[in-house]
C-alpha cells in the first residue's frame, strides 16, 4: 500500500531515505512488542517532514532507526544509497559525524562550554576542518541562528529558545544533509518554538532533509510533509490530509480499507444521474467536476486537486443519484485512493466531525450545482463551456 509517496508523484527510487518494510519486534517481561509494523517511508532530499503520533506509536522508534541508535527487526534502512542497519559500530560513529545531525528536546549542550565551543565540539571529534577553521565556521553558524552576539556565553546564561538554537547550529557542524529532531519545541514558548521551527525551514529550503518528531499537530501542519504514525503504522497521507477531522486510530482504519486507482486523462470517474459506490480522495493530478444541463451542454464548476474529495453526496444520500460527473482532467491522469460506501458509512458512524464535515460540503455542493442548472442566478463560480 503506498504511504509516503501518495502526494508527491515521486518514484520511491529516487529517494534520499528509504525505509522498506520495516519491523522492529521488543522482547519485554510480558512478551514480544511489536513497535512498528512493516512500515515503508520514502522521503527526497530538502524536504521538512512533521511526525506526528501519540505517545507509544512509534515515533521514537521510527526516529531511531534513522540515527543508527537502533535496528529493525527485519527491513531495510537506506539513507543516501548507505545501507545504515548493516552498520558496524565503528562505521556508524563516522556516518553519523558526517551524514547525520540531531537536535534533543533538552539541548544536550555541554553546560563547562560555551555556545561556539559546544558548535566546534562535532567538528573537533569527526575532522571534518582544519583546526583554523572551525571557529570561523562555528561563529558562522551561530550568526545563522541569530546568536552571534552571545557565541561565548555559556548555556546556563541564555534562554531556552537560544540554547536550541545554539543546538541546530551545533547539529549543522559537519554540514550534514540530514538533520533528526526530537520533540525540538517541546521545552520552550510558543515564541521560542516559532523562531526554531523558522529554522528549520529555512534549512529545508537549502537542501537539508529535516524530520522533526512533534506532539505538536499545528506545527506539524506548517512542515512540507506530516507523516502520522499510529499502532505502529504510517497512516496513508492522503487520507492524513483530506481527513483530517479523524482520530488517529481513525485514519489508520480507512487506510487500511483503501482502493488505489488511476484514470487516465479525460476518462470519467462519475457520471452524472448514474450511483456512486465509493468515496475518493485525490492522491495525484486534478479532476473537474461537470454539470449537464440544457440540450447536452456541459459546464464546469470547479477543479479539484492533491488532499481533495468527492463522491460524498450521494454516499451521504442513499440511492441518490449523482448530481454532477467527476472526470479527470485532460492535461494528465489522476490517482486516486478510494473508499467503499461500507467502511465510508462506519467511519460516518464513528467520528462525528467527518459527518458533519461532508454534510456541510453537500450541502454546498449541491447548492453550487443548483445554481448553475437555473441561469436566472448566477454561480459563484465562472462557467466555462467545454468542447
């Protein structure tokens, strides 16, 4: 089942990490945990991804597999064509030092140096540059962040928000293409907690591949990408973005039950006045919706795109017929995840959000489609003619 790639168009090949059916299997006193359940995450190179979960789904586990600190059960852990998992200790040390930066949510600055010293420390152990130039580069770095003119305090002199940046500046040392967060804003102000988030995106914007682990849903919300983790599963990202009213749990069950599907430029997906059986969501490409009224002439209403949705109305309405045609554009084809009208009236059922959600997007939609069936009103929308 495709996860991580849903949105993105990308080829998992071309990926800068790919994690591949990855299962990490705990022996405990009361027997095997399973913390992750043959996941597979694909993430490219300058992207900032939020991992979002509750606490025990698997997050830090997912986070550790990442930075060598552990190993899964079974699965493949590739970051920049290096097979990390297969990693000696001797080898993973110099990997990390060169490819791999972590900030902590508690700093983990060293309180016997200053905030330039504690940015020179990585490039001291890994060799990375000469001696003469490291304390250029660590100041550098710690102008970037805005903490220039406190380089030679200690930590136990500036605030919390400045010891973390003074962290992401020491995580940059070695100039490492991956930087690894872990609850980063969990211990500072919402002011504190912007300015590192700011940070980060414009690192992201360099080139520099951040994921960044949050309790967070708002912050996770301004990353590029929001992967949600729950019992050890990654939740299907479009359902992740076009259902976002659902619980964890919730989005979990839906992508367990969803249908891939791809149409190919121009094809119909729903046809107006025929039933409707299935809910979708927009993975990729975008679909006009179409209404025929008047000897055959049709007019289109509205473009859908990526985290989009339709085929509620008549699910919502039992037997109805639709009231508009769904059909994919002509520039390209459109994937599409789909969800039976069974699990879709379950869902319904259980998270009173979603239905009062939809219900609320029928009841604009059929209004809209109304508007344009009566010319003697005019639609908020511009009718476009189509050949």
């Amino acid at each position: 089942m495709s996860t991580a790639e849903d949105l993105l168009g990308k080829a998992p090949s071309d990926a800068f990490i790919q994690m591949r059916d990855i299962v990490k299997t705990f022996k405990t006193q009361a027997g095997e945990f399973t913390a992750l359940k043959n996941v597979s995450v694909h993430l490219h190179r300058g992207e900032f991804v939020g991992v979002v979960g509750k606490s025990g789904s698997g997050k830090s586990t997912l986070v550790n597999m990442l930075t060598g600190i552990d190993h899964p059960t079974s699965g493949e852990v590739q970051i920049g064509g290096t097979l990390v998992h297969k990693l000696k200790e001797s080898k993973m040390a110099r990997w990390r030092g060169r490819n791999l930066g972590i900030v902590f949510q508690f700093y983990q600055l060293l309180p016997m140096l200053s905030l330039i010293e504690n940015v020179m420390l990585p490039m001291d152990l890994s060799e990375m540059y000469s001696p003469s130039k490291r304390e250029e580069r660590a100041m550098d770095l710690l102008d970037r962040v805005g903490l220039a003119a406190v380089a030679h305090d200690m930590p136990a002199n500036v605030s919390g928000g400045q010891q973390q940046s003074a962290a992401i500046a020491r995580a940059l040392a070695n100039d490492p293409p991956l930087i690894v967060a872990d609850e980063p804003t969990g211990n500072l102000d919402s002011r504190s907690a912007g300015t590192v988030f700011g940070i980060f995106g414009e690192l992201a914007k360099q080139g520099k591949t951040i994921v960044m682990v949050t309790h967070d849903n708002a912050l996770a919300e301004r990353a590029s990408r929001k992967l949600v983790i729950a019992d050890g599963e990654i939740v299907n990202e479009t359902v992740a973005i076009a259902l976002p009213m659902l619980t964890h749990e919730q989005m979990l069950k839906a992508t367990k039950h969803l249908q891939a599907r791809t149409f190919a430029p121009g094809e119909t997906i729903i046809r107006q006045g025929e039933s409707n059986d299935a809910f979708y969501m927009i993975a990729d490409g975008y679909t006009d919706v179409i209404v025929e009224h008047g000897q055959g002439r049709e007019v289109s209403v509205a473009r859908l795109g990526p985290g989009e949705h339709f085929g509620e109305v008549e699910l919502l309405h039992e037997g109805n017929r639709a009231i508009a045609s769904i059909r994919a554009t002509l520039q390209s084809a459109v994937r599409v995840r789909a969800l039976g009208r069974q699990v879709f009236q379950e869902l319904i059922t259980e998270a009173d959000a979603m239905h009062e959600t939809l219900t609320s997007v029928v009841r604009q939609r059929t209004a809209e489609n109304a508007m344009v069936q009566r010319p003697d009103r005019r639609s908020r929308y511009v009718e476009t003619a189509l050949a």
